[in-house]
C-alpha cells in the first residue's frame, strides 16, 4: 500500500514536471508556429502501437492521403509538414508526446489523440500552451467541455455520443415506422447510458413509446433471461448501444428467443468480430448508425474511395481513414482562412467553421466545438455493412 | 405463464453447464479436501481446445468434445501431479494458494501464448432446428446441452458407484489410510478423480462455447465462482449435490433476471452461498457432521 502511494506521488511529479518543463521551453520559444522554409508544421499525436494501434494507424494512413493532396499547391504556397508520435495506445505517453510536440517540434496544432481518453490527457497542456488539439476520433461528450466550460483549444472531427442516439431515433421512427421500442444497454458504460438517454428523448418527441428497459454488465454472456423479457412486451424495435463483443452475443441469443424485429446500435458495433460472434443470419434486419460508409453515393466520398484505393494498394477506407483524412482537410482549411501558421489564429479559424465540405459530411460546429453533420446508417445483409440513408440532423 | 417457461428453460440450459463444472470441484474436494481453483480454468481450456478441434481440424461437435474431454482430463492429471502432489501433507492453506497460483499460471500462460482477443465459435457446428412446445421457443442447442449433461452425470453416477474405480474412490475419500491398508493405490486413485472432474470441465467448456459463442482466456474465472457456489450450495463432496446445485443456481439466476434484477444476477448467486453457509453449512445434501472436540 506505501509502496503504491510512494509510486503515485512520484508520478504526479514526474507528470507536474512534464508540464513546467512544456510551458517554460514554449514560451521561450514564442507560443511555437514557426513556419521556416514556408513550411507549416502540424503534430500527430497518434496510437501507432499498443492496444488500439488499429485506430490509430487508420488516422495516418487518412492524414497521409489528405496530405498528400494539400500539398500539390500548399497552402497560400506553404507546404503542411506533419511530424508524427506514437503515444503507444497509452495517456502517458500521450502527454509526452503533446510535451515534444509543442516544446521541441513547435507545431502549429496538433491531430490526435484516437481516443478519448488519450485526448483527455493532453487538453491541459495545449490549453496552456494554446495550441489547437484536434481529435478525429474521440467521441466523449466531455473532451471539449470540462466542468461546464469549453476547452477552448480543442476541437473534434467527429459527432459526439449522444448524437448517434438522436439519429436512431429519428430513423426507427421515420424511416422504420416503428411505434414502440424496447431499449438493451450497458449499465457499465458512459457510452451505452448517453446513447440510450438521447434516444429514449428523440423517440418519445417522434411519438414513440419505450415499453420495455433491461440492462446486462459488459462481460456477461448470457442475456436469455432479458432478451426473454423484451420478447414478452413485444416492441416493433429494439435499441442495443453497445460494444461488439457483448451485442454479437446479444444479437445471436436475441433471435434464439425468437425477438425477429430490427435490432440497432451504433459505431460500437463496427468490428468484424460481431459478424462472427452473431452469425451471418442473426444479423440480418439490424442496423447501424456510423460517421461514414464506403458505400456512400455521395460523389465526394466516391472520389475519397478511388484516391485511397489507388494509395493502399485496394484498401477500402473504413471511418477512422475517412475521419483522419478529413481531419487533415478541417485544419488546412483554418490554416488557410487565418493566412497564417500562428496558433491563436488558428484556433480562432478552426471555432468559425461553418459550411465547411467533407467526406463524413457539411461541418459546423455548436457552441461546445462539437460538429453538426450527418451521420449514415448501414444495414447488415448476409454479415456485410450496407449503406442505407444518411439522416442529417 | 409462457414466459415464465421460456426463462424456466433458460435457467436449466445455464445450470446443466454450472452443474458440469461444480461436479468436478465437488469430486475433488471430496478426495483430497482441496477446493481446485484451476478448474474454471480447465473449462476455459477445454473450450479452446473444442475450438481448435472444430475450426483447424474440422471436426464435429461430438468428436471435438471427446477430443476436448480426453485433453482436459490429462490436463487435469497433469496440475494434479505437479502442483498438488507434493503438498499433499502440507496444510490446507498452502494447497489452496497453490490453487488460486496455478489459475493465474493458467489464465496468463494462455494469454501469453495466444494473446487476448475473444474467439467465436463457428454457429453451424449442430445445425439444431429449434421447436415450439406450447408457445415456448426451445433452440436445438438448449435441448442438446442438457441432453448431453445428463447422459454425462448418469455415466459418472455409474462409474462411481458401479465400477472398481469407483469404489477405490469412494473408499479413498472415506479414509485415505485405510484405503491404502486395503491395497488401493491411493495415488492413481486420486488421479483417476481429477481426470474425470477435468474431463467433465471440458465437456462444459465446449458445450458452453456452442451455446454462448464467445470464447477466451479469462471466460472461466466467473462460471468457475459460480461451480463452486452451486458445489457449496449442494453439499461440497456429495456428488448428486452438485448438480441439482448447479440447475439450482441457473434457475434461481434466470429467475432473478426475469423479475428485472439482471443487474443483481450475480450478487444473488453469492448471497445464496453466504445463506446457504449461515444455515446449512453441510449444504442442501450434507449431513450436519458434528467434530468431536
């Protein structure tokens, strides 16, 4: 137990010593944003390697792209340099990295991190050296807002949480016509809880009525009993925000019971394990909401899909690709409108954005720096994601 | 009323795998006294190896599941000879924490070998059709997992009580030294249970892959905790206790969940033990032994 606090302390030290040192070298160094050479350098505070090193890979390989598209022309002429770190899927390191970044590397404005909390570890610091932080990927209500306030430095490329509840809602609603449902989640899970909120809100505003609410805890394996329950109310649909490795399971033992009605959760759900855990059949009249599909007919994503295709030798770009690009495609885009590489003109650029064109859909932001787009919704048919509608908020 | 079948049906399918399980820990406590942590883990493996049976081997359910059972059962022997044998004298406690220090081995060898992810059993392994009984859904699978659980613990009841192997164990597990005054090899007898507990393991594991999907290295920690629950709550040692523990605690579990507390699922099965040990601590089947002081 001494042992543990001892250890403790000396990390908080060691972390309190991270940020002194970050601040004193980057106000020595004027706030960083040099743009030597007619060069804009921009940081990738990414997860390369470690638990989630798939996201974070993704993200690259979509920053690359967008790159290398900018910087035929550059913008205003300046070429954009990204200097990369692998945070190694840990907030730690993360913070180590938005320490370099900023004090050694003297970017403009940092991409990163893949998830929420990895971002979550660096908002300090970029507060406090005000610099843009931008995650493409971390969706948690409370990246860009602490306490009630706005992080005012940090920004994301994607919709947030409760969001996706919101468009499920409006599609059982609408498009489904579904009149009552039943609701399945996570009691564990932020994720799970504000997803199940948002929709219970948009579903009962449509006319709806939820009828029946059971919860599981993730790692659990059976849900007969509950599934059993739901069945016994006999909604027209039947909500499941959660993550793939349970809801496979779920859908599965949810047909077995004989539920046959739509089934529908969100990006969660978007892993090639679930097709394995459920089955192709089980799978059949569910849905998905997520930032993006492939399979979108939208013009601008079909031209995203070809330039992926013809770098990463046939690669289908799956939404982090798509979110990583975009989010090299939202930062050009401030960069350009502030005519300039300083930080605090950027970060006044990047709050302004409205309009703005990109794969996963037309960005504004709200008043928390949380964009408004549209999100798609994919159907799964024989195991395979297919693009449904996009439903704009 | 159908409802309440369905779940009635729900709960027997869980049981009948909880029952497999605390059948091997019942088996072995009452051989050795020893409470066998390992032996979710033994689950855990056998599932594995039902697993790789199936997708690399391309077998069917029933020759994965004896292939699964005859792996688990020299597994089982193998713990037994390495890590239990030489503590055999030494006290309770050291056998136990020997116990729980051989489940983390397992758990974490197994991560260290294949890493973390889940695994999924292929869903067309039995091509069960399920049937309609008044109104209530039964899946094909239900109706084999308990078909095959049964047929296992009247096979063990035979074997324990109408073959010479049987016998030895029933004689080592009343007086070890006596036994052995009687010309019992008391060592091959005592593996000889902990081949068939673990065997029994394993047959739970794969059946439990089948019917639940999911599949890795720490899925044997929880059902573990909840054998060995329903082997207190039949009576630790008494093998019939075992089993109608084990349907006892699916029922009670399923039940629970059907009234709206799934969330409480789990700490109604531990408030079940601690009851079950403030009142009846010999379990449902047990005889109240008093010790002569």
């Amino acid at each position: 137990m001494r042992k543990r606090k001892l250890a403790g302390i000396f990390m908080s030290l060691m972390v309190a010593a991270g940020v002194i040192a970050g601040c004193s070298e980057s106000s020595s160094g004027g706030g960083g944003g040099s743009d030597k050479g007619g060069e804009i350098k921009i940081g990738a505070n990414l997860e390369l390697s470690g638990g989630v090193a798939s996201y974070g890979q993704s993200i690259k390989e979509g920053i690359d792209l967008a790159l290398d598209e900018i910087n035929k022309d550059g913008i205003d002429g300046k070429k954009v340099k990204l200097v990369t770190f692998d945070n190694k899927s840990e907030a730690p390191e993360a913070i180590n990295g938005a320490t370099k970044l900023i004090s050694q590397d003297k970017v403009s404005a940092i991409i990163g991190s893949a998830t929420s909390g990895n971002t979550k570890a660096q908002v300090e610091i970029a507060q406090s050296n005000n610099i843009p932080l931008l995650t493409p990927t971390g969706t948690a209500a409370d990246v860009t807002v602490k306490g009630g306030k706005l992080n005012d430095y940090v920004f994301r490329t994607c919709f947030i949480d409760p969001f996706q509840g919101t468009v499920a809602a409006q599609f059982a609603a609408k498009d489904l016509k579904v009149k009552t449902a039943a609701i399945f989640i996570d009691s564990s899970s932020d994720y799970s809880k504000g997803l199940a909120d948002s929709f219970k809100e948009k579903f009962a505003k449509e006319g709806g009525k939820i009828i029946s609410e059971e919860a599981y805890v993730a790692k659990d394996t059976d849900f007969h009993s509950q599934l059993t329950n739901i069945k016994g109310k006999n909604p027209d649909f039947v909500f499941i925000p959660g993550y793939y490795e349970e809801v496979g399971l779920i859908v599965k033992q949810a047909r077995e019971v004989g539920i046959t009605v739509p089934l529908m959760g969100a990006d969660g759900w978007d892993s090639p394990t679930l097709v394995d855990l459920a089955g192709k059949d089980a799978l059949n009249n569910t849905f998905i909401t997520n930032h993006y599909s492939s399979g979108d007919d939208d013009a601008k994503v079909q031209e995203f899909v070809k330039a992926f295709k013809a770098k990463y030798k046939d690669k289908s770009p799956d939404a982090f690709n798509a979110l990583g690009y975009d989010s090299a495609y939202f930062l050009a885009d401030a960069i350009k409108r502030a005519g300039s590489s300083d930080p605090k003109k950027i970060q006044k650029a990047l709050a302004e954005t409205d309009g703005l064109e990109l794969i996963t859909g037309v960005m504004k932001l709200d008043k928390n720096h949380n964009p408004i787009k549209a999100a798609v919704i994919l159907e799964y048919k024989n195991g395979e994601q297919q693009f449904k509608t996009k439903v704009n908020p | 009323m159908e409802q309440f079948i369905q779940q009635l049906v729900n709960g027997i399918s869980l049981g009948s795998i909880y029952a497999l399980i605390a059948l091997g820990y019942t088996m072995v406590y009452g051989i050795v006294k020893l409470i066998n942590f390992a032996h979710g883990d033994v689950f855990m493996v056998g599932a594995f190896i039902g697993f790789y049976s199936i997708t690399f081997l391309h077998l069917g359910f029933f020759p994965a599941l004896l292939i699964s059972m005859a792996a688990c059962a020299l597994f089982g022997v193998l713990i037994e000879r390495i890590a239990y044998k030489p503590l055999r004298n030494a006290t309770r406690i050291a056998a136990l924490i020997t116990a729980i220090g051989v489940s983390l081995f397992i758990e974490y060898g197994t991560i260290y070998i294949r890493g973390a992810q889940p695994e999924a059993y292929p869903n067309n392994v039995v091509p069960l059709k399920s049937i309609e009984l008044f109104g209530v859904k039964i899946s094909g699978q239900s109706i084999l997992i308990l078909a095959v659980s049964i047929f296992l613990m009247i096979v063990l009841q035979f074997v324990v009580h109408k073959t010479k192997i049987g016998k030895a164990m029933r004689a080592v597990s009343h007086d070890q030294d006596a036994a052995k005054l009687m010309g019992i090899n008391v060592n091959n007898t005592i593996s000889a249970t902990f081949a068939i507990g673990s065997a029994l393991a394993g047959a739970a594991g794969v059946i439990f892959g089948m019917y639940y999907t999911k599949i890795e290295p720490l899925m044997g920690i929880i059902p573990g905790l909840k054998a060995f629950v329903a082997a207190v709550l039949g009576g630790i040692g008494i093998i019939p206790g075992a089993m109608v523990g084990g349907l006892l605690l699916g029922v009670i579990e399923a039940l629970v969940s059907a009234l709206g507390g799934s969330l409480w699922r789990d700490a109604v099965a531990f408030i079940v033990l601690i009851l079950i040990l403030i009142f009846r601590p010999a379990g449902l089947f047990g005889k109240n032994v008093r010790e002569k002081v």
